[in-house]
C-alpha cells in the first residue's frame, strides 16, 4: 500500500512540474518582449535588435534596416503609451505566442501578436509581430485597467510583416497557430 502511495505522490509531482514548465516558458518569452520594448522606449536600438531572431536579422541584416521597419510598421510597440501581457501560448517548448494589448502613441489600441522561438542560447527571440487595432473590450479593458495602463512587465518587440517580407504563407501559418487559444 505505501508503494502505491508514494508512486501515486511521485506522479502527482511529476505532472505538476510538467505543468508548471510551460510558465517558465512563457515568462522568459515576455521577458524577452518586455526586453525589446523598454530599449526601444529608451532609444538603445541595438539591445532592440538584439532580441530578434536570427530570421528576422536575415531579412533585416542591419540595424538601420531593422529600425526603418520597425519605425515604418510597427509604431504601436515601438513607442507604446502602455502595454499589457494578454493571453499566451506555448506551441511546443520550444514556441510560444504572445498577444500584447498596446495603446499606440496615437493614443488608440491595439493588439500585437508576438511569436518567440527558443534559441541554442537558452534564450527566448521574436520571429515575428502581427499588430492590428483593436477595441477596448472585455478583458482587454479589464488588463488595461487593473493594471492601471501600464503593465509591470512591458512588451514590444519585432516583427516579420508580410508587406515587408513578401511571405504570407509563413504569416498564414503563424496567424493560423494564434487562433489556438
């Protein structure tokens, strides 16, 4: 019978630290994304750059490039007015999806879709950005306003737009991953 127990206890364990690893997870990718959005508030471009993916960096292989498009594109998470964590995904432990709820520096709303892969390094980087307004509903208002507009986290991040990179089928595929949760 203490046999029994104690493997029952050994398993209830077990699947509690399983459970518990897709939080880790998801925590480094927003730590990651909040990385990238307080260097793009404090104007260091470089540390910005440097939490994007090695795809993005070949589709963008300067810094100059990289911020031409993040300036152009991607307003919103480059210099928010507030932003909040939203719901998240862990894909595999190696993928997660990030929705981060944004007000722009025009002052609307807008919900950024972040996707993170996990990197030889340990590290969580952005392999892409799918930003579209949004409207103040639900518990997009509920985040917003527990959180008094401002999120103790933070996010932004960056990107692969299909206009800039002329490659819908992968961002078909990431939008169609998102719609998981």
């Amino acid at each position: 019978m203490r046999r029994f127990f104690a493997i029952v206890v050994a398993g209830m364990l077990f699947g509690c630290t399983a459970a518990f690893a897709g939080e880790v997870e998801i925590r480094a990718a927003q730590s990651s994304i909040e990385a990238q959005i307080n260097a793009f508030l404090a104007g260091d471009d470089e540390t910005a750059y440097s939490y994007a993916a090695p795809g993005i960096k070949r589709i963008f292989p300067t810094l100059e490039r990289f911020m031409t498009m993040v300036k152009g594109a991607y307003q919103p998470v480059w210099k928010p007015r507030s932003f909040s964590f939203g719901r998240s995904k862990e894909l595999s432990p190696t993928s997660i999806v990030q929705e981060v709820l944004v007000v722009g520096p025009d002052g609307r709303n807008y919900e950024a879709i972040y996707t993170l892969e996990l990197q030889p390094d340990g590290t969580f980087r952005i392999t892409g950005v799918s930003l579209r307004e949004a409207r103040i509903v639900g518990a997009w208002a509920g985040t917003l306003l527990q959180s008094g507009g401002r999120s103790p986290l933070s996010q932004p991040s960056v990107i692969a737009a299909a206009r800039s990179t002329n490659r819908p089928a992968s961002i078909a595929a990431r939008m169609s991953a998102m719609r998981l949760w």
